[in-house]
C-alpha cells in the first residue's frame, strides 16, 4: 500500500487501525481530528513526516491479526460498539472512581494535580453516560432500522431529529470534548507516569487511566471514522430510493 502524505489520517486508520499505533507513538491525534492530512498533522507536531510514513508503511505490510471493522454491516458494527465499548466505559468507571478517591485522599498534599484530574474524570465519566444512553436510544436504534430497511426494501421512517446527521454532528461534538478532556488528563499526570514515591494504588490508577483513553480512541475511530460516514450514505442511499 503506497501512503502519501496528503492522504487523511482518519481514511487511513480506517483502512487499516494497525496505523493508529504508528500515530498514538507520535502523539498525533487519529480519532477526533482525524480529518487532517498526514503532511498537516506532522507539521504540527513538528515531527518528519518521512519518518511517520515510513513507520507506517511498515505497520501495513504487518501481518494483520485485527478485525476488518471497515466490511461490517452497520447494525452489527453497532452491537459490538455497545457491547464491547458501551460495556467498558461503565464498567471502568465504577472501577476507576473508587481508586481516584483513595489516591486524592491520601496523596493530593503532595501532589495537588490529583484533585484536578479526579475533577475532570468524574465530569467525563457524567458525560459520558449520558453520551452512551443517546447512542443506544437513538442513534443507534436508528442505523439499525436503516440497514432493516436496505436489506428488505422497506420505506424509511422519518425520526423525530430529521437527517442522521444532526445527531451524528452532536455526537461528534461530544468525542472532541472528552479527546480534550483527556488530553488534559495526560498532561496532567505526565502522559500516566506515577512518581517514584507512587504507591501501587496510585500506580494501578494511572494504570486504569491510560487503558480508559486507549480504549476511548478506539472506540471514537470505530464511530467517527467507520459507522458515522457509512450511516450518512446509507440514509441518502434509502432517501434516494424513495
């Protein structure tokens, strides 16, 4: 695969999500702000892009052990995002507040930082139900009713919020702000680094952290990058057939 530096990021990761390592190492941004080309966000990073491409070719000639996301029925795409990721997200969070609490509690004297990523973790962790809840009541209820559509030639209820767009755009929305939310948490804790006199519950929660955003970067490309653009050209696919 020939990788030019104008090619989006965000098409590329869909591709291939074997390339999100390659930019995650390079701290560029692939779910969120993935509609950058790779020129662009290099030189923003004030990386070479040479080297970031090289990289990445490498990471695509890679024998692939990942699913292929990318060739999935939407409706299908969308039950594992809420069984896998959904699922994740609230089971985390009841693991990880618990640990935030015990560290503030004992370590925020010496470490004041503590009270500010507990502070944006629980706002996050708010957000983030009521983000889930939109998705598995709305939105996603209604990709499912498109894909019933398509398959058996059904006409295509008009929802409640008009084009699918409208509430994609406020999904959207939302994954930029916990992306800046916790790009704030990393900066915070030091891209998750304890200090030395960290105990192991400080270690284990900083731990937990870092696991929560991989996993949120992953779940937002699946989202962002995959099930929301195919989305949008399947309704105009069915508004078309009418």
């Amino acid at each position: 695969m020939n990788i030019s530096s104008n090619l989006l990021i965000s098409d590329l990761v869909a591709q291939n999500y074997k390339t999100a390592t390659v930019f995650k190492k390079y701290k560029i941004d692939f779910c969120c702000n993935g509609n950058k080309s790779i020129l662009e966000a290099c030189s923003k990073r004030n990386v070479k892009v040479d080297d970031v491409l090289s990289e990445l070719e490498q990471a695509v000639l890679e024998i692939d052990q990942n699913i292929n996301f990318n060739v999935w029925e939407l409706d299908l795409l969308a039950d594992y995002i809420e069984k896998t990721h959904h699922r994740y997200v609230k089971s985390k969070i009841n693991e990880i507040t618990p640990f935030l609490k015990k560290v503030v509690k004992v370590h925020s004297v010496h470490n004041p930082e503590l009270i500010e990523i507990e502070a944006l973790f629980l706002q996050s962790a708010e957000d983030l139900l009521a983000h889930l809840q939109k998705e598995e009541m709305v939105l996603f209820p209604h990709i499912r009713t498109m894909v019933e559509a398509n398959l058996y030639n059904h006409p295509l209820a008009r929802p409640h919020f008009g084009t699918i767009s409208n509430p994609i755009s406020m999904m959207k929305s939302e994954h930029q702000n916990e992306g800046d939310r916790f790009e704030k948490i990393s900066n915070l804790t030091n891209n998750y680094t304890p200090p030395e006199h960290a105990c192991n519950t400080y270690k284990v929660t900083f731990a937990l952290l870092k696991d929560f955003e991989d996993d949120l970067h992953k779940h937002v490309h699946l989202e962002n990058n995959i099930l929301f653009p195919k989305a949008v050209i399947l309704e105009q696919k069915l508004l078309n057939r009418e």
